[in-house]
C-alpha cells in the first residue's frame, strides 16, 4: 500500500462505504494511514471493503448502519470509539436518487429521498458532534452534496431538493458546531462512475426519461470524461486532513467543469 501518511491515526467514519464514492474514498484514506469504518445499510458490501482495506495493510472495520435511524448511527459510532478509541472525521456519504417525472413525484418519493440524504447527513453530524464534543476534541463532518444541489433537475426533483438540503446543513452545521472546534465541509461530485448510475439509467429509462441519464450527462462535462471515484479521493483526503483546518461551512465541486456554479 503506497502512503505518505497523511491521515495517520485519524479514525474516519464514512457512511455508503460498501460502493461506489465512499468504498473509493474510504480505500484512498486508510491507504494515508487512517483507521477506516466503513459504515453502510449493507453490512456484507461494507466488510467486503474492509477486508480489501486490512488485506492491503490498512485497519479498519465493517458496520451495518441506516443513516436514518439515530439509534443505529449512535450504535456505529460507538463501534468505532469501541474498536479505534475515538472518532475524528465523519463523512456523511450515504445517499440515493429515485427519479419521478415532476408531475408525477408522490409524497412517498419526496420523503424517502429526503430522509436518506437530507435528514440522514443531519443525524449523522448530530452524533458526530455529540461524540467529538464527549471526547473533548476538535472534530471534521464532510458532506457528500452534489451538483444536483446546486441546480434542479427535471427528474431529479427531490434528489435536487435533498442535496440543496445537504448544502445548507453544511453552512448550519459549521455556524452551531464551531464553537466546540468542529468544521463541517462538503464537497459536490458531478457525475461519477458508480453502481448508482445503474440503478438511475434503468429507472429513468422505465418512465421514459432514458435520454436524461448517464451519457447525456457525462457529455456536459467540459473535461471530457465522467469522474471515477478516485478523482474525488484527493479532496477527501484534503478535507479529512489538517490542512483544512481553517475552512469551515463550504462545498467543494468536483465536476470536470459542468455546471460551474
Ligand atoms: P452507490 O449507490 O454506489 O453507493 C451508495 C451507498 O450508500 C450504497 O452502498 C448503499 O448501500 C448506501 N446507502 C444507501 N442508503 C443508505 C442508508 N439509509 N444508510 C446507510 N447506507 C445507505 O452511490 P455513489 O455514487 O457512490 O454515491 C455516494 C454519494 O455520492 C451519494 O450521497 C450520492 O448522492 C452522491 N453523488 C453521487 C454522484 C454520482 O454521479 N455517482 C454524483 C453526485 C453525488
């Protein structure tokens, strides 16, 4: 495992961490030296990334959490003071995307795409702040926003909606946490090659809105190519590090240059 220690003894939490961004960025911070919890509602994609992180020499630890349930995010951050000692940086990174038509989005649609990415990163940065105020030190909460945050989507409504959410409890979270020595960032992917394009190019195919999916969208991009989760591990690792000691309240975009805002 090639390191240049940049996160050494830092334990960082990441939620979503069994796929896609969060297993990239999860693999890129223990290969700095970090002590990874790879935290996800599916506990054998999480200990599978786990064992890959120990099996290239890295620590780190599997747990099943539903970032929606308070009970359970405690539960997982108490695993992890349990098993490192305490915790460091959070990284609020679960999230999922059910595209509707904006005529046809039911309240049961708004509310689950809601209550996973907005309510789930609320949850998650109270009982991180709980445990780095408990533990008397300073802590980081990063965020997984996203482009969709920063502009709507015709398909994407709630996505849109949810991810403008994660934006502004960044900014709320670092104007109440600062006061304990907690700095609450984010960064916003644009499109990046992951299992969740799966899902989305199906379901948008199935209402007819094939057209609006991965291709299309990844062809906006002025850098020509869509992100890999490797692309986002360097901002990851900036923003779990020291070196992002004096930012607080921000997102960072790593798009390719698509939306430019
Ligand atoms: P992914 O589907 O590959 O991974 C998401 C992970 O989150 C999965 O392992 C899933 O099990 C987990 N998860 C879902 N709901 C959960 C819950 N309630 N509790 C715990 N874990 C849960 O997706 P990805 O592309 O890696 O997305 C990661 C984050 O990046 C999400 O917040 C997503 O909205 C955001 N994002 C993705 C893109 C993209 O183009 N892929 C762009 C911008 C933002």
């Amino acid at each position: 495992m090639t390191s240049n220690n940049r996160l050494s003894g830092k334990t960082i939490v990441v939620t979503g961490s069994a796929s896609g961004i969060g297993a990239g960025i999860a693999e890129g911070m223990a290969a700095e030296g970090a002590n990874l919890v790879i935290a996800d509602l599916n506990l054998d994609g999480a200990a599978a990334v786990a064992e890959k992180i120990v099996a290239s020499g890295g620590r780190a630890i599997a747990v099943r959490v539903d970032v929606t349930e308070k009970t359970e995010v405690a539960a997982g951050i108490a695993s992890a003071v349990e098993e490192f000692g305490r915790i460091d940086v959070y990284f609020n990174n679960a999230g999922m995307n059910s595209p509707m038509k904006y005529l046809d989005i039911t309240p049961e649609n708004f509310s689950l795409v809601m209550k996973v990415n907005a309510l789930g990163t609320l949850i998650g940065t109270q009982e991180a702040a709980n445990q780095f105020i408990k533990q008397g030190t300073p802590g980081k909460v990063v965020n997984t926003a996203s482009i969709a945050g920063r502009q709507g989507f015709p398909s994407f409504a709630p996505y849109s909606a949810a991810k403008s959410a994660v934006i502004s409890l960044t900014q709320s979270g670092a104007r109440a946490l600062a006061e304990h020595n907690i700095t609450v960032n984010g960064f916003a992917p644009g499109v990046v090659e992951t299992p969740l394009w799966d899902k989305l190019d199906a379901d948008l195919e199935a209402i007819g809105e094939g057209d609006a999916g991965f291709d299309s969208m990844a062809g906006d991009i002025i850098l020509g190519r869509a992100a890999q989760p490797s692309d986002i591990v360097p901002t990851a690792i900036f923003l779990a590090s020291s070196d992002s000691d004096y930012i607080t309240g921000q997102i960072i975009p790593i798009e390719g240059g698509m939306i430019l805002v």
